[in-house]
C-alpha cells in the first residue's frame, strides 16, 4: 500500500500505534495541538512544531519572504494558543538550497523576528543544512501553561455548546484571490482583508489564554485543516456527534460579498477551508455565559455555531430549517482527500 492510499491521519495513527509509552509526566502525547508535559511545581512545558515546505505550503510565486518569516512561526504559536498557553522559545531548523538568495534571508528573518517580538516569544537555536531539493522551513516551539489549565482535544461532551473565534474560510479565499491575481506580493495595504489573513495569521493566544484561566472549554483546537476535519477531531475521534448552524457561521463581509466569484457554494470555504487559525472549542452549557461576557476582552469576535450531540447523530450541519445541509466537501490531508461524513 502506498502511503497516499494511508493518509497523513493514517500515518500519524500507526506512529502513534507503534510508540505506545507510558510516562506519567505526559500530559498529551501525539494526537493534540502541543504535546504538555509537566514541571516542578503547577506547571507544563507545552511542545509543538511544523514543517513548511516550499511548493506544498507555499509558494513564493504568490506569498514573500517577509510574510512568510511571519507565518512560519505564527502557524506554531497558534498550536500554543490551543492549548490555552503562553509561548516563550522557538527553534528554527532551515533546509536551503544552495541557489537561494540571500535578499530571501534578510526579508524572511526581518518578518520572523517581527513577528516574535510582537508574541514575545525568543529564538534559542535550531539547525540549518544545505537542501537538495527546495527551501525547508521547521519551527519548533516551546510554551508554558499551569497544568490544571491545559485545554486538550478530548475533553468534550454530549450538550456542549461550540463556539469558534473570528471568521471562517478567509484564508483560503485569500489564497484563490492571489492564485487569480498570479502576481507576487510586496504591500498588504491594497490586498483585500482576506489575503491578508492568508498571508499574516494572527495567532489567538490572548483569547486562548483567557478561555484557559476561566476554565471556560471542555475541548480546544485551533483551525488549521478546516471546520469540520477540525471539529472531527473534537468530536468523532471521541465517539461523539455534532450539529453545525449554517446560518450561524461567521464570515466576513468580503467573504460575504465575493465568495460566489470563486465558488459555486458559499459555504464551502467556510466549512473546509484551511489555515483560518482560529480557535474552536466546546463549552459546558453552564459555561456558555459567563464566556459570552468574557468575550467582551477578545480581540476577534465569538460565534455560538453549534452543539455536540451523540455519536450515532454523526457531524451534520443544518440550514436555518433545521434540515440537513449535505456536505459533499473534503478536509486537508497532506496524502490524500479524506471524505467527511
Ligand atoms: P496540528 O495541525 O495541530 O499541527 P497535526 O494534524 O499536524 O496537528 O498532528 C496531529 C498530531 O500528530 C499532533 O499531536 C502531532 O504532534 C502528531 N504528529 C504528527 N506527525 C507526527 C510524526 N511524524 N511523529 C509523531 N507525531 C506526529
Ligand atoms: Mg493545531
């Protein structure tokens, strides 16, 4: 079998499956945003890192060097906020081919370094080696949270309510309004807000951090698959169903007003469309308030947009009626298109 016919989940799963370990230190192992392990005293040492590789996550036809300084670290920040963290030190390990121009690197790091002052976040080392193929670009971050405060993925129930920060499926309208334009990009200022959100994810740290102190989610991930490949790790990777108010997904006025120039279903983008970075968490119903009214201190908006049912009720998303909305769209898998059902 080739690993395409396998999965990126697939593989991930028969990783997992064949370094069982157990280790009472381990808070989270493989299958969360950050692995958590704890420390003296109350705390957890948060642990995450991803790979970006030209030509699969980005293209420099349509994306600079700059940006991408930025995004290559916001990605990992993003994974902390997740899990309701602070971050505080980053590893860099970079794969370069020799043809590369050294501008490249002078912009790159011009934006990462931005970026890490901006999340007070400090770079402590990391590798870098010649590359025979393209540029890869490997973060690793490392953060902190008191244990008792550290918001996994598994923790939902039947009757939580689901709640996700900001808008959805910007990021990849961002990304087909640039694919369109083909042009390279050097000034945000006249791009739409979506490219932007494309380009320059700001990862929600401040708002995880507050779902995480209050205590306030049962279950957290940030979105980087998309909606509901996201939001089946929540659920249907416990044995649990959800329902998903289409009316009730939040989308921006651009995406609003654009989107049918793209695609043939408005609501595609918003329930499978990838790299938003927003947060998307469950909450226990007699949380649900005291959360609408800390939400007040967010940067971004909140959105109630749904429920989670039982396992046997599956992950459905019902128009304004209440009927079934039927999804014919697939989530991110590196290998392969996994079907979502
Ligand atoms: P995220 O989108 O939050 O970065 P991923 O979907 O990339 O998460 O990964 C899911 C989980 O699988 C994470 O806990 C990650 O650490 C783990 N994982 C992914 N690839 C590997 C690997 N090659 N070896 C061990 N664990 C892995
Ligand atoms: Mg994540």
């Amino acid at each position: 079998m080739d690993i395409e016919e396998l999965g990126e989940f697939g593989l991930i799963e028969r990783i997992k499956g064949s370094f069982k370990s157990r280790d009472r230190r381990l808070i989270q192992g493989i299958g969360d945003d950050t692995a958590a392990i704890s420390t003296a005293g109350d705390k957890a040492i948060l642990i995450t890192t991803d790979l970006l590789l030209e030509g699969i996550h980005f293209d420099l036809r349509l994306n600079s060097a700059y940006y991408l300084g930025r995004k290559a670290l916001a990605v990992n920040l993003s994974d902390i906020a997740a899990m309701g963290g602070i971050p505080q030190y980053f590893l860099l390990s970079l794969g370069v081919p020799r043809r590369y121009p050294v501008e490249f690197f002078n912009e790159f790091f011009r934006g990462l370094k931005e970026l890490s002052r901006d999340y007070r976040v400090r770079l402590i080392g990391g590798d870098t080696s010649a590359s025979a193929g393209k540029l890869t670009i490997s973060i690793t971050v490392l953060g902190e949270a008191l244990r008792a405060q550290v918001v996994g993925r598994a923790g939902a129930a039947a009757g939580d309510q689901i709640f996700v920060t900001g808008t959805l499926g910007d990021s990849l309208l961002g990304l087909k309004i640039l694919q369109d334009g083909g042009n390279p990009v050097h000034s945000l200022r006249r791009l739409p807000r979506v490219v932007r959100k494309h380009l320059d994810p700001r990862p929600r740290i401040k708002e995880g951090r507050l779902i995480a102190e209050k205590g306030l989610a049962t279950a957290m991930i940030d979105l980087s698959d998309g909606l509901l490949a996201d939001l089946s790790h929540l659920t249907r990777e416990i044995g649990l169903g959800a329902r998903l108010w289409r009316e009730k997904l939040p989308l921006s006025n651009y995406y609003r007003r654009n989107i049918l120039r793209f695609e043939k279903d408005r609501w595609n983008l918003a329930l499978a469309g990838g790299e938003d970075y927003e947060l998307l968490f469950t909450v226990a119903p007699a949380k649900v308030e005291p959360l609408k009214r800390l939400s007040s201190r967010f940067d971004c908006r909140l959105t109630h947009i749904g429920e989670v049912v039982e396992g046997k009720e599956g992950l459905k998303v019902v128009d304004k009626k209440g009927k079934p909305y039927k999804i014919d769209i697939h989530g991110y898998d590196h290998f392969c298109t996994q079907a979502i059902s």
